[in-house]
C-alpha cells in the first residue's frame, strides 16, 4: 500500500510515521525505487500498537521501542508511572479534553481558505477532526492551530507563497522535540516524584520551554536576515 493508504488505515499522519523510521519505531518500506514505497499490514499493525501504547499507557517513546520488540527486562512493575499525566497537564493548560470542541462549522464561517487548511492539516495528521452533538468539531488545541494558521494568512503569507502544507516546517520538530522532551521527563522523574508533583513540573517546563524557543526562533530568525543584508549595522563603541 501507499503512504495515503497507510494513513488511512493507522490514522497517523506521514510526517509521524516517517519520524517513527528514523527512530526505529517502525520497520523501513519496501523500495522499489528511490521514492517509491510500499507499506504492509505490519506496518499498520505496528502503528495501531504504538498508539495504544501512547493513548492507553502514556508510554515514551523509548519505552514503547522496548515493548514493541519484547524487551521488557529492567521496566520498573507500571511503565506508566504517570497514568493520568496528560489529562492533568491538558487542564493546567487550559486544553483539558473536558472542553468542548469548536464546530468546524464556526471556523469556516466568511474564512474559505480556513476549510483548505483544515483539509491539509487533516491529511498530514496534524489535527484530527471528532464529532460532537451530532457535528464535525476540532478539539480546542488543534482549532487554536488553525485559527493560529488563518492569522498568518491575514498579516500577508499566502503572497509570500505560504501555502497550508507548509505547516511541516513547523509540526515536523515540534513532534521530535516532544518525543525527546517526554522520554527524557519520564525517564529521570519516574519512582522520583509523584503524580500531582509531575504535572506541575511539566506544565512550568512547557510554559518556560515554549518561551525560550520563541526566543531561539527570534535569533535564528534575526541572524538569517542579517546574512542576506548588504547593509552591516555598526555597533557603538
């Protein structure tokens, strides 16, 4: 089968599953060509277990690598130490599951190129669409993303040929920082702290985190521009 195929039936979106390749989460495609693969029922198979380990157990990356290949010697009795840590971070937050998801309906409304993001984003896996009272809704994080993406097209990127499938640049690291981050977190604080004490750890990290890699970002970005200016400002002595 197909990439397309693949996504389908696992429901994980490609930027995830070619990251779960490189890390050895999931075995490489059958290449007839350079870029032409072909994927299996293992892999789908595999995909849905990865999954369940993430959703049911909050498992790390690292740790699901050694379930998924029957290496278990040296897993503390729970490999969730922390079953309830992503509900309790969600909350803090303020995307706790418990909110109610916005209509894709309110999103669209006097926004066309919003119901073409929604469709990219959709595809690439980077937000899923659930239904609620009977409609098509976004959980609350995953419309902030889009509402997020609608504001850029405002401030003029489409003229600077910024279509929706560019979120990649931008879902792609942010999806292996966190596998990084989560694996790293569980790993040094599991049987070390307690559950209440994890989510607050986790949420000041976040909210921290988040701020420093604006911040990094500002002078990569600054940094970039001043490579491409002919114009050299002089510092004041």
């Amino acid at each position: 089968m197909k990439m397309r195929d693949l996504e389908a039936k696992s429901g994980v979106g490609r930027e995830t599953i070619r990251f779960y390749i490189r890390e050895g989460l999931l075995p490489e495609p059958e290449r007839a060509a350079r870029n032409v693969a072909t994927y299996g029922e293992a892999h789908v198979a595999r995909l849905k277990q990865i999954k369940k380990l993430q959703e049911e157990r909050f498992l790390p990356l690292d740790v699901i690598r050694r379930v998924l290949d029957g290496d278990t010697g040296g897993l503390p009795p729970s490999v969730a130490p922390f079953p309830e840590l992503g509900p309790l971070v969600a909350e803090r937050l303020g995307v706790a599951a418990s909110e109610a998801p916005v209509p894709l309906a309110t999103l669209v409304d006097g926004e066309p190129g919003t119901a073409a993001d929604i469709a990219t984003f959709r595809k690439l896996g980077v937000i899923r669409v659930v239904r609620h009272g009977g409609a098509e809704c976004l959980p609350r994080l995953d419309a902030r993303i889009v509402t997020l993406w609608r504001e850029a097209r405002r401030a003029g990127y489409p003229h600077a040929d910024f279509p929706p499938e560019q979120i990649e640049t931008y879902a792609t690291p942010a999806a292996e920082m966190a596998a990084v981050e989560v694996s790293r977190f569980y790993d040094r604080l599991a049987g070390r702290v307690g559950q209440s004490e994890a989510a607050d750890m986790a949420q000041s990290a976040i909210e921290i985190l988040n701020t420093l890699f604006a911040t990094l970002r500002i002078k990569a970005i600054l940094d970039e521009v001043a490579k491409r200016s002919p114009i050299r400002v002089r510092r004041k002595r």
